[in-house]
C-alpha cells in the first residue's frame, strides 16, 4: 500500500549553544510554542562541559520536532554552529536563535507568509531587547522597521547595514545556497559579515514592523554575551576585523560605492558604543581601543563623519588626537545635548571645545562648536554639567561638593535660581536646597563654573512602607522665572564607592546604602539601598531561587497592590458622602490643567462651599500653592474617591474604582474627535465581549459629558455608545482661547513667552503633532526638518514643539537657540495663548486652536498614509481643513514668510470650520457647566463679578 509521504518542514530553527542548559529549554519553547506548527528546531551545541547536552537530549526526546547536533570541538564563536545547521536544515526557510533568546509567538508564521506573498529572498523584522534586571524593553532600530515593505536591493535602501543581525530574519535555503552564503568561524561578529553579504547579494529582502525576536539582555555578568562585553579589548578588535571584511566583500563584489553607507553605520552603532564606554575605562584600555581603532577611522568615509552628531565627531576628534582623558570627558555628553561641556574658549566670534584655544587649523575645525550657539540658549533646555567634586562620609552624612559647568551662561541670566537635590525612592522625593557660593569670574569676564556643597542624609530619604530595594541617582533641579529644570548629578568614574547603615525605623526593616558612580550611560552618581538583617539575608536567598523571588513579588502585591486597594475601597464606600468633597483629575494626573482647571477656577470665583482635592502622577510644580493634592493611585486617593460627592476628570479615572451612586461624574473629555473613537476602533470593535464590556462600563460611570458640537455628538458620544446627560456649554478650557485679549490672558501670554525667553520681535510657531499608532514613543510624528525650518525663519520665528505625550522629542544642539521644547507646560493653553501660528498635523488640537482666530497650517506628508493604517478618521483633512495642507518643508517656509496672504485665501474655509465646530464656545463655558453639574451649590455663588 503506497503512502504519501509527509510533508517536510516550511521553517527550520537553528538554535545555536553552549554552557547554557539553564536558558536553553526556555528558547526551544518559544520555537515549539508558535503559532506555526509544522517548523523543526535543530539544536547544535558547541561541545557544552555543562549539562547542556543532557537538556538538549531532554527535549529531542520529549519533542518529536527537535533535532540536535554535537560538534566535537568548540569552536569559540557562533559561525560554525549556525554553518552546522545550515547543513542540517530540511525546510526551504531558515532562522536563527540564539539559546539565551526566544522568539515572539507569531514570529515564523509571519515571516513565512511575508515571503510567500513578497517572494522576497529574505525577511527581517524589528528586535525587542529585554532588559532582564529592570524587566525594561526596547526596540531596535525602530526607524528601520516602520511598516511593510519590499526593498529593491540594499542600494535604494542602505540605511539597513544597521540591521546587522542575522537572528531576526528569516532566508530563503536556496538563496544561502546559491551564493554559498556561510558564516566565518574564525571570529566574533560573524552576523556583521554573514547579514551584510545577505542583504547585499539579495534581489529584493521585504521588511515588517512588527517583534519577531525577543534579545534578552542578561543582567549578571558572569552570563554577558559577546556583544555586551565590550570590556575585553579583544572585542574592539573582532569589531575591527569584522568592518574591514565587509569593506573588501564591498570591493570584490563590485559594491564600493555602498561603502559610504556602511562607514556611517559603522560610527553610528560600532564606534559609538565604545565611545560611550569611554568614561568607565583605565587610560591603559582607551590608549589600546585608540591604537586599534584609530588607523581604520582614517579609512572611513568623510561623508560618513559628517553625518554624525557634532559631540562625537569631537570625541573622535579627541581619541585620534591622542587627548584621552578629554575624550572621556566629551564621551559623557554623547545623545545628551542638554549635558554641557566643562569648558569652551570664544574668539572672533567662534567657539571651541575645550579650556583652550585651538593650535592650529586642524585643531580648530575638529573643535569648533559656534553652531551650537550657546551664547542664545534658553534656561529650560540648554545645556549645565553637574559634576561631583568630592564626596565624602561624615557619620551617617553624605556632603558633597558639586560643580556646576555652565559655558551658555544660563545661571547669569536676570532672575533668581533656586537650586535643590533631589532624589526619591517609591514616594516623595527628598529635596535638599543649596546655593552657589560666590565665585570670581574668569579671565573673560565670564562665569562659566558654579560651586557649592549639598549635604544629603540618607535617613530621610523616604523609603515606602515597605522599604526599599534597588537603585536611584540624585538630580539637581534649578527653577528660574517659574521654570524648572532637572539635570542628573555626574560622579567620577574612579569614585570609591561609600557605605551606610540606615537603622530601623519604627516597623521599617534596617537598610544598607552604597554610594557610587554609575557604570554606563553618563555616570551619573548612584545610591543602591539593599534590606539589612534578616530580611536582608531573605531576600539574598531569595535572589538566588527565582521562584521564591517571584513568589514574595506577587505576596507583596497581595498585601499593598491593587486588589487590596480596591477592596479597601469598596469598603470605604460604606461610609458617608462627604457632600463638600470634589475630586479632580487632568490628563490622569499630569497636571493643574484642561477643563478640569478651568471648572474649578470658576467654582473658586464663586466662593462656593465645595473642598476641591487634586490628582497628580510626577511632577506638582503646575498646581497652586496650597492646593491639595493626592498622589494618583495612593491609599489617600482611594481614600478621596470613595468619599466624594462629585468627580471631575478629563480622560478617565481607574476603572479599578467603581463610582457610587451618590456620586456624580462629570466627563469633560479633552476635545473633539477627528479620529475614530471607541466602539470605531477596530482594536475595541473586534475585541471579545468581556472587552467591550468593560469600554460600556467605564462610559456608565458618567453622569454627565461635555460636548461642544453637534459634530461631537455625531462622532464620540455615539462612537462610545454614551446615553447620560450631556451639557452642551462648549469646554470649559476653551474660555481662555475665546477670551484671549482680555488683559488676565494677555498676562498670561507674555510670562509663557518669558518663561520659553523667546527673544523680543520673534513670532511664535507652536508645533504640536499627534502620535502616530503602532509608533508611540518612537518621535517619528515630528516630520518637519526643523534644521531647515531653523536656518531660514530661526531670526525671525522660535518654534515650540509639542509633541503628544505619548511621543519623545530631544532638541538638538544645534537648534536649542530657536527651538523650544513645550512639554514643561502641562497646560496647553499657556503655550496656544502665546503662540502666534499653529502647525499640527491630524491632532484634535485644531478644533481648540481655531477659536483664537489665529492661523493653521498642517504638516501631512504622510496623510495617505496615515489613513490607510491608523485606526480612520472621521472627516477627510482636506473637506475641512481651515488651513494649507503642507507636504515639504520649503512650502511651510514659504506660508510662513507670507503668514497674511496664507490667511485671506483660508478665511472662508476658517470661517466654516468655526461654525462647525465650535459653536458652543462664547467665553463662558465654565459658568455654564458649573450651574448645570453642580445645581443649587453651584448657583449659589453666581454672579460673583467679571472674570
């Protein structure tokens, strides 16, 4: 009887080990466990002495889809095991995964079907690194891996040299074998070569926006993999060796003009991670990285150079030059543009790095900063360095001697500055003021560095009530004019670390504190606090058993989490109302702000007798003196809500705390809606039902909502399913936008342009784009080249950028002289009463702008494609846009440089766009909404004079 035979593999997993038995069935898991079935899992052990191979044997008899390879010998790097399962490989597509890895559940079957639909000769897909000591996650090289895409060969593409890893793609077997494409075994860093022949060699690779790889980065350093031991000079040197094949393959395959491309990846990611290493290693180490280094920086592109940030073109600069102990230095302030340098000298209107003047024209050019404009810096986001100086054990004090480098002058500045340290643990922060002692100035004339001594006591750091674990690293704050500033506090890289015991305290276990520098990043100074005694010695055992350590992780929160909170809560709730009691909460607790803010400045005009307390998650600077205030999520705002007779919230209180029927819930929301909402959400639209129940509990809980247009009603309040009571007053934020000349918003106005020192004659661009889904975090919704913007409007315009929330911005160097980073106003109102034009893109944010009757102008280069892949919008831009749609930089100089001409062709549809949405906004929304929700209390103290 004939018998077809079955089907081969579509994916084979090569998952490559050593020495590892204790990681490695957690990474066959993660293969067998995907959503594809019919893969295999080849285990090749590089001659393990441990228990590896037994655990390997373990899982090819437990499953029948496992195969393992032995090799005889180790071979000391991953390229003859990966070559081992190349051969042993049954299926026409191969991965690979490294044993302390694993791969995300959908990883093969996506990647498969990518290319099957592409024909692509290989897929790769973006990275999640696991940061295993904090349970952090990142992605790698998220710029790369934006969405779907086919690349035609590398050349149209070159920035993909970054995406040197061989483990997040997945290959074609016949393409590895038609162009005999093997891994060297001679060296580490053989995914460089291996991938960049790959993706040079392939017709077409495709690209996919999604994890498929998960790159555990292991926090014991007796595990450290060989790309995370950039220690051993030897690593430097396999880097080294690595760069320079690829320059030949470059060559011999008649690919030399990508060598331009390669050279910039190679500063980028290669070089740039020593360099930043630089600061923790001995003169001995950096002499040696620079002699290995050094003769192939020479080789690299000029082009190549250039393209890096201005700060390591200088370090480089330094390390070539031999000036090790000043690369060090400058290796600090590498992706830190607010870090300043210790020193720069000034002459004929240039200004260099360092405490001297440069010798020569070379020197000159290698150190010459006059493009990063120090000298017109604002206080808020220009650049200080605070430095350790000594520190010192006096008994159970830490005194500390601190200098701060101050080359932009800030400090000099009018205005008095406060300053404080200030470090927190799981609560409050302890925040210890100090002055600067007088200095004389320096040979310039110039004040360029501050002095002063903090003396901290550990004692009083606040520890929670169930002490502390873990580490923290003090900030110096400054506050000028009503803005503040956080800068991290630098510790000497050779600082001996100090010790203390902090005794018990009432039912507080006793503490140890270690007092150190940092070893990354920028070195900044660290406090480590360990329990001391008994439970000390408890929590050492239970590090070492990762069970029991997980176990005392979920016993704690048992006893102080969320479900303890929440029953407390209900229970609370048997207690009276209090009738007087108004919780308030904006932007879940970001700050005093939004119509939250507004609504109780009216029910604080009208002396009403309501006692108002309000939320806050960070920073409190932003709420009044004297106002109380309760920290989000806290025993005392559990406390706070289950008692109150009203809420008043502008995005949503924790669903965790049901609200009682004596209490009322006002909903203010925060604006009109232009994309799509709740129940349009395809996200929550094809969610299962226990899902979508929660969305219609959470809306039940509003007694009453605001809407400030017919269109609201159209698109939220239906998109939500909402049937409560809706006030149609207009939000109450908006009374400031309405009422904008009256002199109280006029003052307002001109302390926010104090506040951001926008020079006198500038007009003021507020540039506030929304986030980009599936994108958050990733500071790709700012598309507008403010370079360019900047070198040509920058005497004239500061723009203010505000990016979404949920969005990072950094303002470089070189433009921290017109641009300001708005993000320190937790009211919006502040920065759209100061503003002069509005540049937004797709955020709802032009409904509420268009009420100062100021123009606004939109950045869309990638309207189509937003639309197609965001989660849809209720209107299209174009059929209702008051102002030009922009697609260029060139053409947003232009409407700029002629604003008034931008404004008479938009005024109808500006005209149309007001009556649309805006028409229940006159001024006094908040008076409304305040008679309306509040009812007789709120009455009761109308009419209290003009506002």
């Amino acid at each position: 009887m004939n018998r077809t035979p079955a089907p081969g593999p579509d994916v084979s997993v090569v998952v490559i080990v050593h020495n590892d038995a204790e990681r490695l069935p957690r990474a066959v898991r993660s293969v067998l466990a995907q959503s594809l079935r019919n893969l295999e899992v080849i285990i090749v052990d590089d001659c393990s002495t441990d228990g590896t191979f037994a655990a390997a044997e373990r899982l090819t008899t437990a499953h029948p889809r496992v195969r393992l390879i032995r090799l005889p010998v180790n071979s000391g790097g991953c390229g003859a095991p990966r070559n081992a399962g190349i051969d042993a490989a049954r299926a026409p597509h191969l991965m690979f995964l490294d044993s302390d890895d694993e791969l995300p559940y959908h990883a093969c079957k996506s990647l498969l079907l990518t290319a099957e639909d592409t024909g692509a000769d290989l897929v790769t897909g973006e990275v999640t690194r696991l940061f295993e000591e904090s349970g952090t996650t990142g992605l790698w090289y998220p710029e790369l891996f934006e969405d779907v895409r086919v690349v035609h060969g590398i050349r149209s593409a070159p920035e993909f040299f970054l995406d040197h890893l061989s483990t997040n793609k997945l290959y074609r077997a016949d393409f590895l074998a038609r162009h005999a494409l093997r891994f060297p075994e001679d060296m580490h860093y053989e995914d460089q070569l291996f991938t960049a022949r790959a993706l040079t060699l392939a017709r077409t690779f495709a690209v996919v926006p999604w994890p498929v790889y998960t790159w555990r980065l292991a926090a014991d350093p007796a595990t450290l993999s060989i790309s995370s031991s950039r220690h051993k000079l030897r690593n430097a040197v396999d880097r080294i060796k690595a760069a320079r094949l690829i320059d030949a393959f470059l060559e011999e395959s008649g690919n030399a003009a990508l060598r331009p491309a390669k050279d910039e990846k190679f500063l980028r990611h290669d070089f740039r991670l020593y360099l930043g290493d630089l600061p923790f290693r001995d003169p001995e180490w950096i002499a040696g990285f620079a002699a290995a280094v050094n003769p192939y920086l020479a080789e690299t592109a000029p082009e190549a150079l250039a393209a890096m940030p201005r700060e390591q073109q200088i370090c480089q600069f330094l390390l070539c030059a031999g000036r090790y102990e000043e690369a060090a230095e400058c290796a600090r302030t590498l992706d830190r543009p607010r870090l300043a340098p210790r020193h720069v000298v000034r002459e004929a209107g240039r200004m260099y790095w360092g405490p001297a003047l440069p010798r020569d024209a070379e020197e000159a050019a290698g150190l010459d900063i006059t493009s990063w404009r120090l000298d017109d810096q604002p206080f808020a986001a220009g650049p200080l360095r605070h430095e350790v100086a000594d520190i010192a054990a006096d008994g159970p004090l830490l005194r500390i001697r601190l200098h701060t480098y101050d080359p932009a002058l800030l400090l000099a500045a009018p205005g008095r500055v406060t300053a404080e340290l200030r470090i927190a643990t799981t609560g409050e922060p302890l925040a210890v003021p100090f002055a600067y002692e007088p200095a004389a100035p320096g040979e310039d004339g110039r004040l360029a560095r501050r002095t002063a001594e903090v003396v901290l006591d550990p004692r009083r750091v606040p520890l929670g009530p169930k002490g502390f674990r873990g580490r923290r690293h003090p900030v110096v704050v400054l506050e000028r004019l009503g803005l503040t500033r956080s800068d991290p506090l630098l510790a000497p890289a050779g600082l001996t670390p100090l010790r203390a015991r902090i005794p018990q305290r009432g039912p507080l276990a006793a503490h140890t504190v270690r007092v150190a520098c940092e070893g990354h990043g920028a070195g900044r100074l660290e406090l480590s606090w360990e329990r001391a005694g008994a439970l000390g010695r408890a929590e050492a055992a239970a590090g070492r058993a990762e069970p029991v350590r997980r176990g005392l992780q979920r016993l704690t929160r048992r006893v102080t989490g969320p479900r303890l909170k929440a029953l407390t809560y209900h229970e609370l709730q048997k207690l009276p109302v209090d009738d007087s009691l108004v919780v308030f909460e904006a932007l879940e607790g970001r700050g005093y702000a939004d119509s939250p803010r507004a609504i109780h400045e009216e029910l604080q005009r009208r002396g009403l007798p309501l006692r108002a307390v309000w939320s806050y998650a960070g920073n409190r600077s932003s709420y009044p003196e004297g106002l109380p205030l309760v920290r989000r999520g806290s025993w005392e705002y559990v406390h706070a809500l289950a008692r109150a007779r009203y809420w008043v919230d502008s995005h949503g209180f924790p669903t965790l705390y049901g609200k009682r029927p004596a209490t009322r819930y006002l909903q203010t929301w925060h604006g009109q809606a232009f994309k799509h909402m709740g129940f349009d959400v395809p996200e929550l639209r094809l969610a299962n039902a226990e899902r979508q129940q929660r969305h219609r509990e959470t809306i039940a809980r509003w007694d009453a909502l605001i809407a400030p247009s017919e269109e609201f009603e159209r698109t939220f309040v239906r998109a939500n399913a909402y049937e409560g009571e809706l006030l149609r007053t207009g939000l109450p934020r908006n009374d400031d936008l309405v009422r904008w000349d009256d002199p109280a918003r006029r003052e307002r106005a001109a302390a926010t342009r104090e506040r951001l020192q926008i020079p006198d004659g500038r007009r003021v661009l507020l540039y506030a784009p929304t986030f980009r889904d599936g994108a958050r975090g990733s500071g790709d919704s700012v598309r507008a080249d403010l370079a360019e913007l900047v070198r040509s409007l920058g005497e004239d315009w500061t723009i203010v950028v505000r990016p979404h929330y949920y969005e990072r911005y950094t303002v470089p160097r070189e433009l921290g002289h017109a641009v300001r980073d708005g993000r320190e106003f937790p009211d919006l109102n502040d920065l759209l009463l100061a503003s002069d034009a509005l540049l937004t893109d797709y955020s709802s944010l032009m409904f509420d702008y268009a009420n100062l009757g100021r123009p606004i102008l939109f950045f869309t280069d990638d309207y189509e494609h937003y639309r197609a892949t965001a989660r849809g919008t209720y209107y299209d831009l174009p059929d209702i846009a008051p102002g030009p749609m922009l697609t260029t930089t060139g053409e947003l100089i232009a409407a700029l440089r002629d604003l008034k001409a931008v404004q008479e062709e938009w005024a109808e549809a500006y005209a149309r766009f007001r009556e649309r949405f805006n028409p229940y906004e006159t001024g006094r929304s908040s008076e409304a909404v305040v008679d309306l929700f509040f009812g007789a209390a709120g009455r009761a103290g109308a009419g209290g004079g003009s506002r």
